[in-house]
C-alpha cells in the first residue's frame, strides 16, 4: 500500500525557508508523479506544486510561484519542497501525494509567524 511521510516543518520567521521531504513507499515512485499540496486552518486543502515523474515538468500554484521549488530524487524515493520568502499565509500543514486515489500521510506544520 502507498505510504508516504511528510517532514521538516517548523516554525518560521517570515521572510524565511524550509526544505520538506516526503518519503514515498508502496508504489513505483520514479513512475510516479508527485504533488504537494497544504491545509491551513479552517479552508479547503489546496494544491502547492507537482511534478513529472522524472522531474522535468515542474508546476505551481500562482501563490506560491517564485518562492517554492518542488524536485525529487528518484533513487531515494523521495520528493521536496524547497520553501522561500515565506508569508503568514503560507501557515498550514503540507501533504505529498501521487495523482492517484488512497489515503495522506500525517502531514508536516509549517507555522510562519514573527
């Protein structure tokens, strides 16, 4: 079954960055797309960024454009989100997911606040 773990949230200054890694198990990963998507308290879970299964086709939502970097490793099975310039609105919980159906990690809290 798919298992995926979410890491390297914190709490943050804004202005600051955060580097979080999704280990993904279960399926053929380097087959795989990868998204990431977040959380914040009280709204709709919504999508951050995705990319190819070879990581040569990279996407992300206008909010987060120019500030966060999704790339993966294949070899380790494992997918990242480089996050920069970080704002108060990017407070919520980051989940890793493929496009396909089944259940979400735990999810790693990001918390920008001064």
């Amino acid at each position: 079954q798919v298992q995926l773990a979410e890491s390297g949230g914190g709490v943050v200054q804004p202005g600051g960055s955060l580097r979080l890694s999704c280990a993904a198990s279960g399926f053929t990963f380097s087959s795989s797309a990868m998204n990431w998507y977040r959380q914040a308290p009280g709204k709709e879970r919504e999508w951050v960024a995705g990319t190819s299964s070879d990581g040569g086709i990279k996407n992300y939502a206008d909010s987060v454009k120019g500030r966060f970097t999704i790339s993966r490793d294949n070899a380790k099975n494992t997918v990242y989100l480089q996050m920069n310039m970080l704002k108060p609105e990017d407070t919520a919980v980051y989940y890793c997911k493929p496009p396909r159906p089944g259940s979400w990690g735990q999810g790693t809290q990001v918390t920008v606040s001064s």
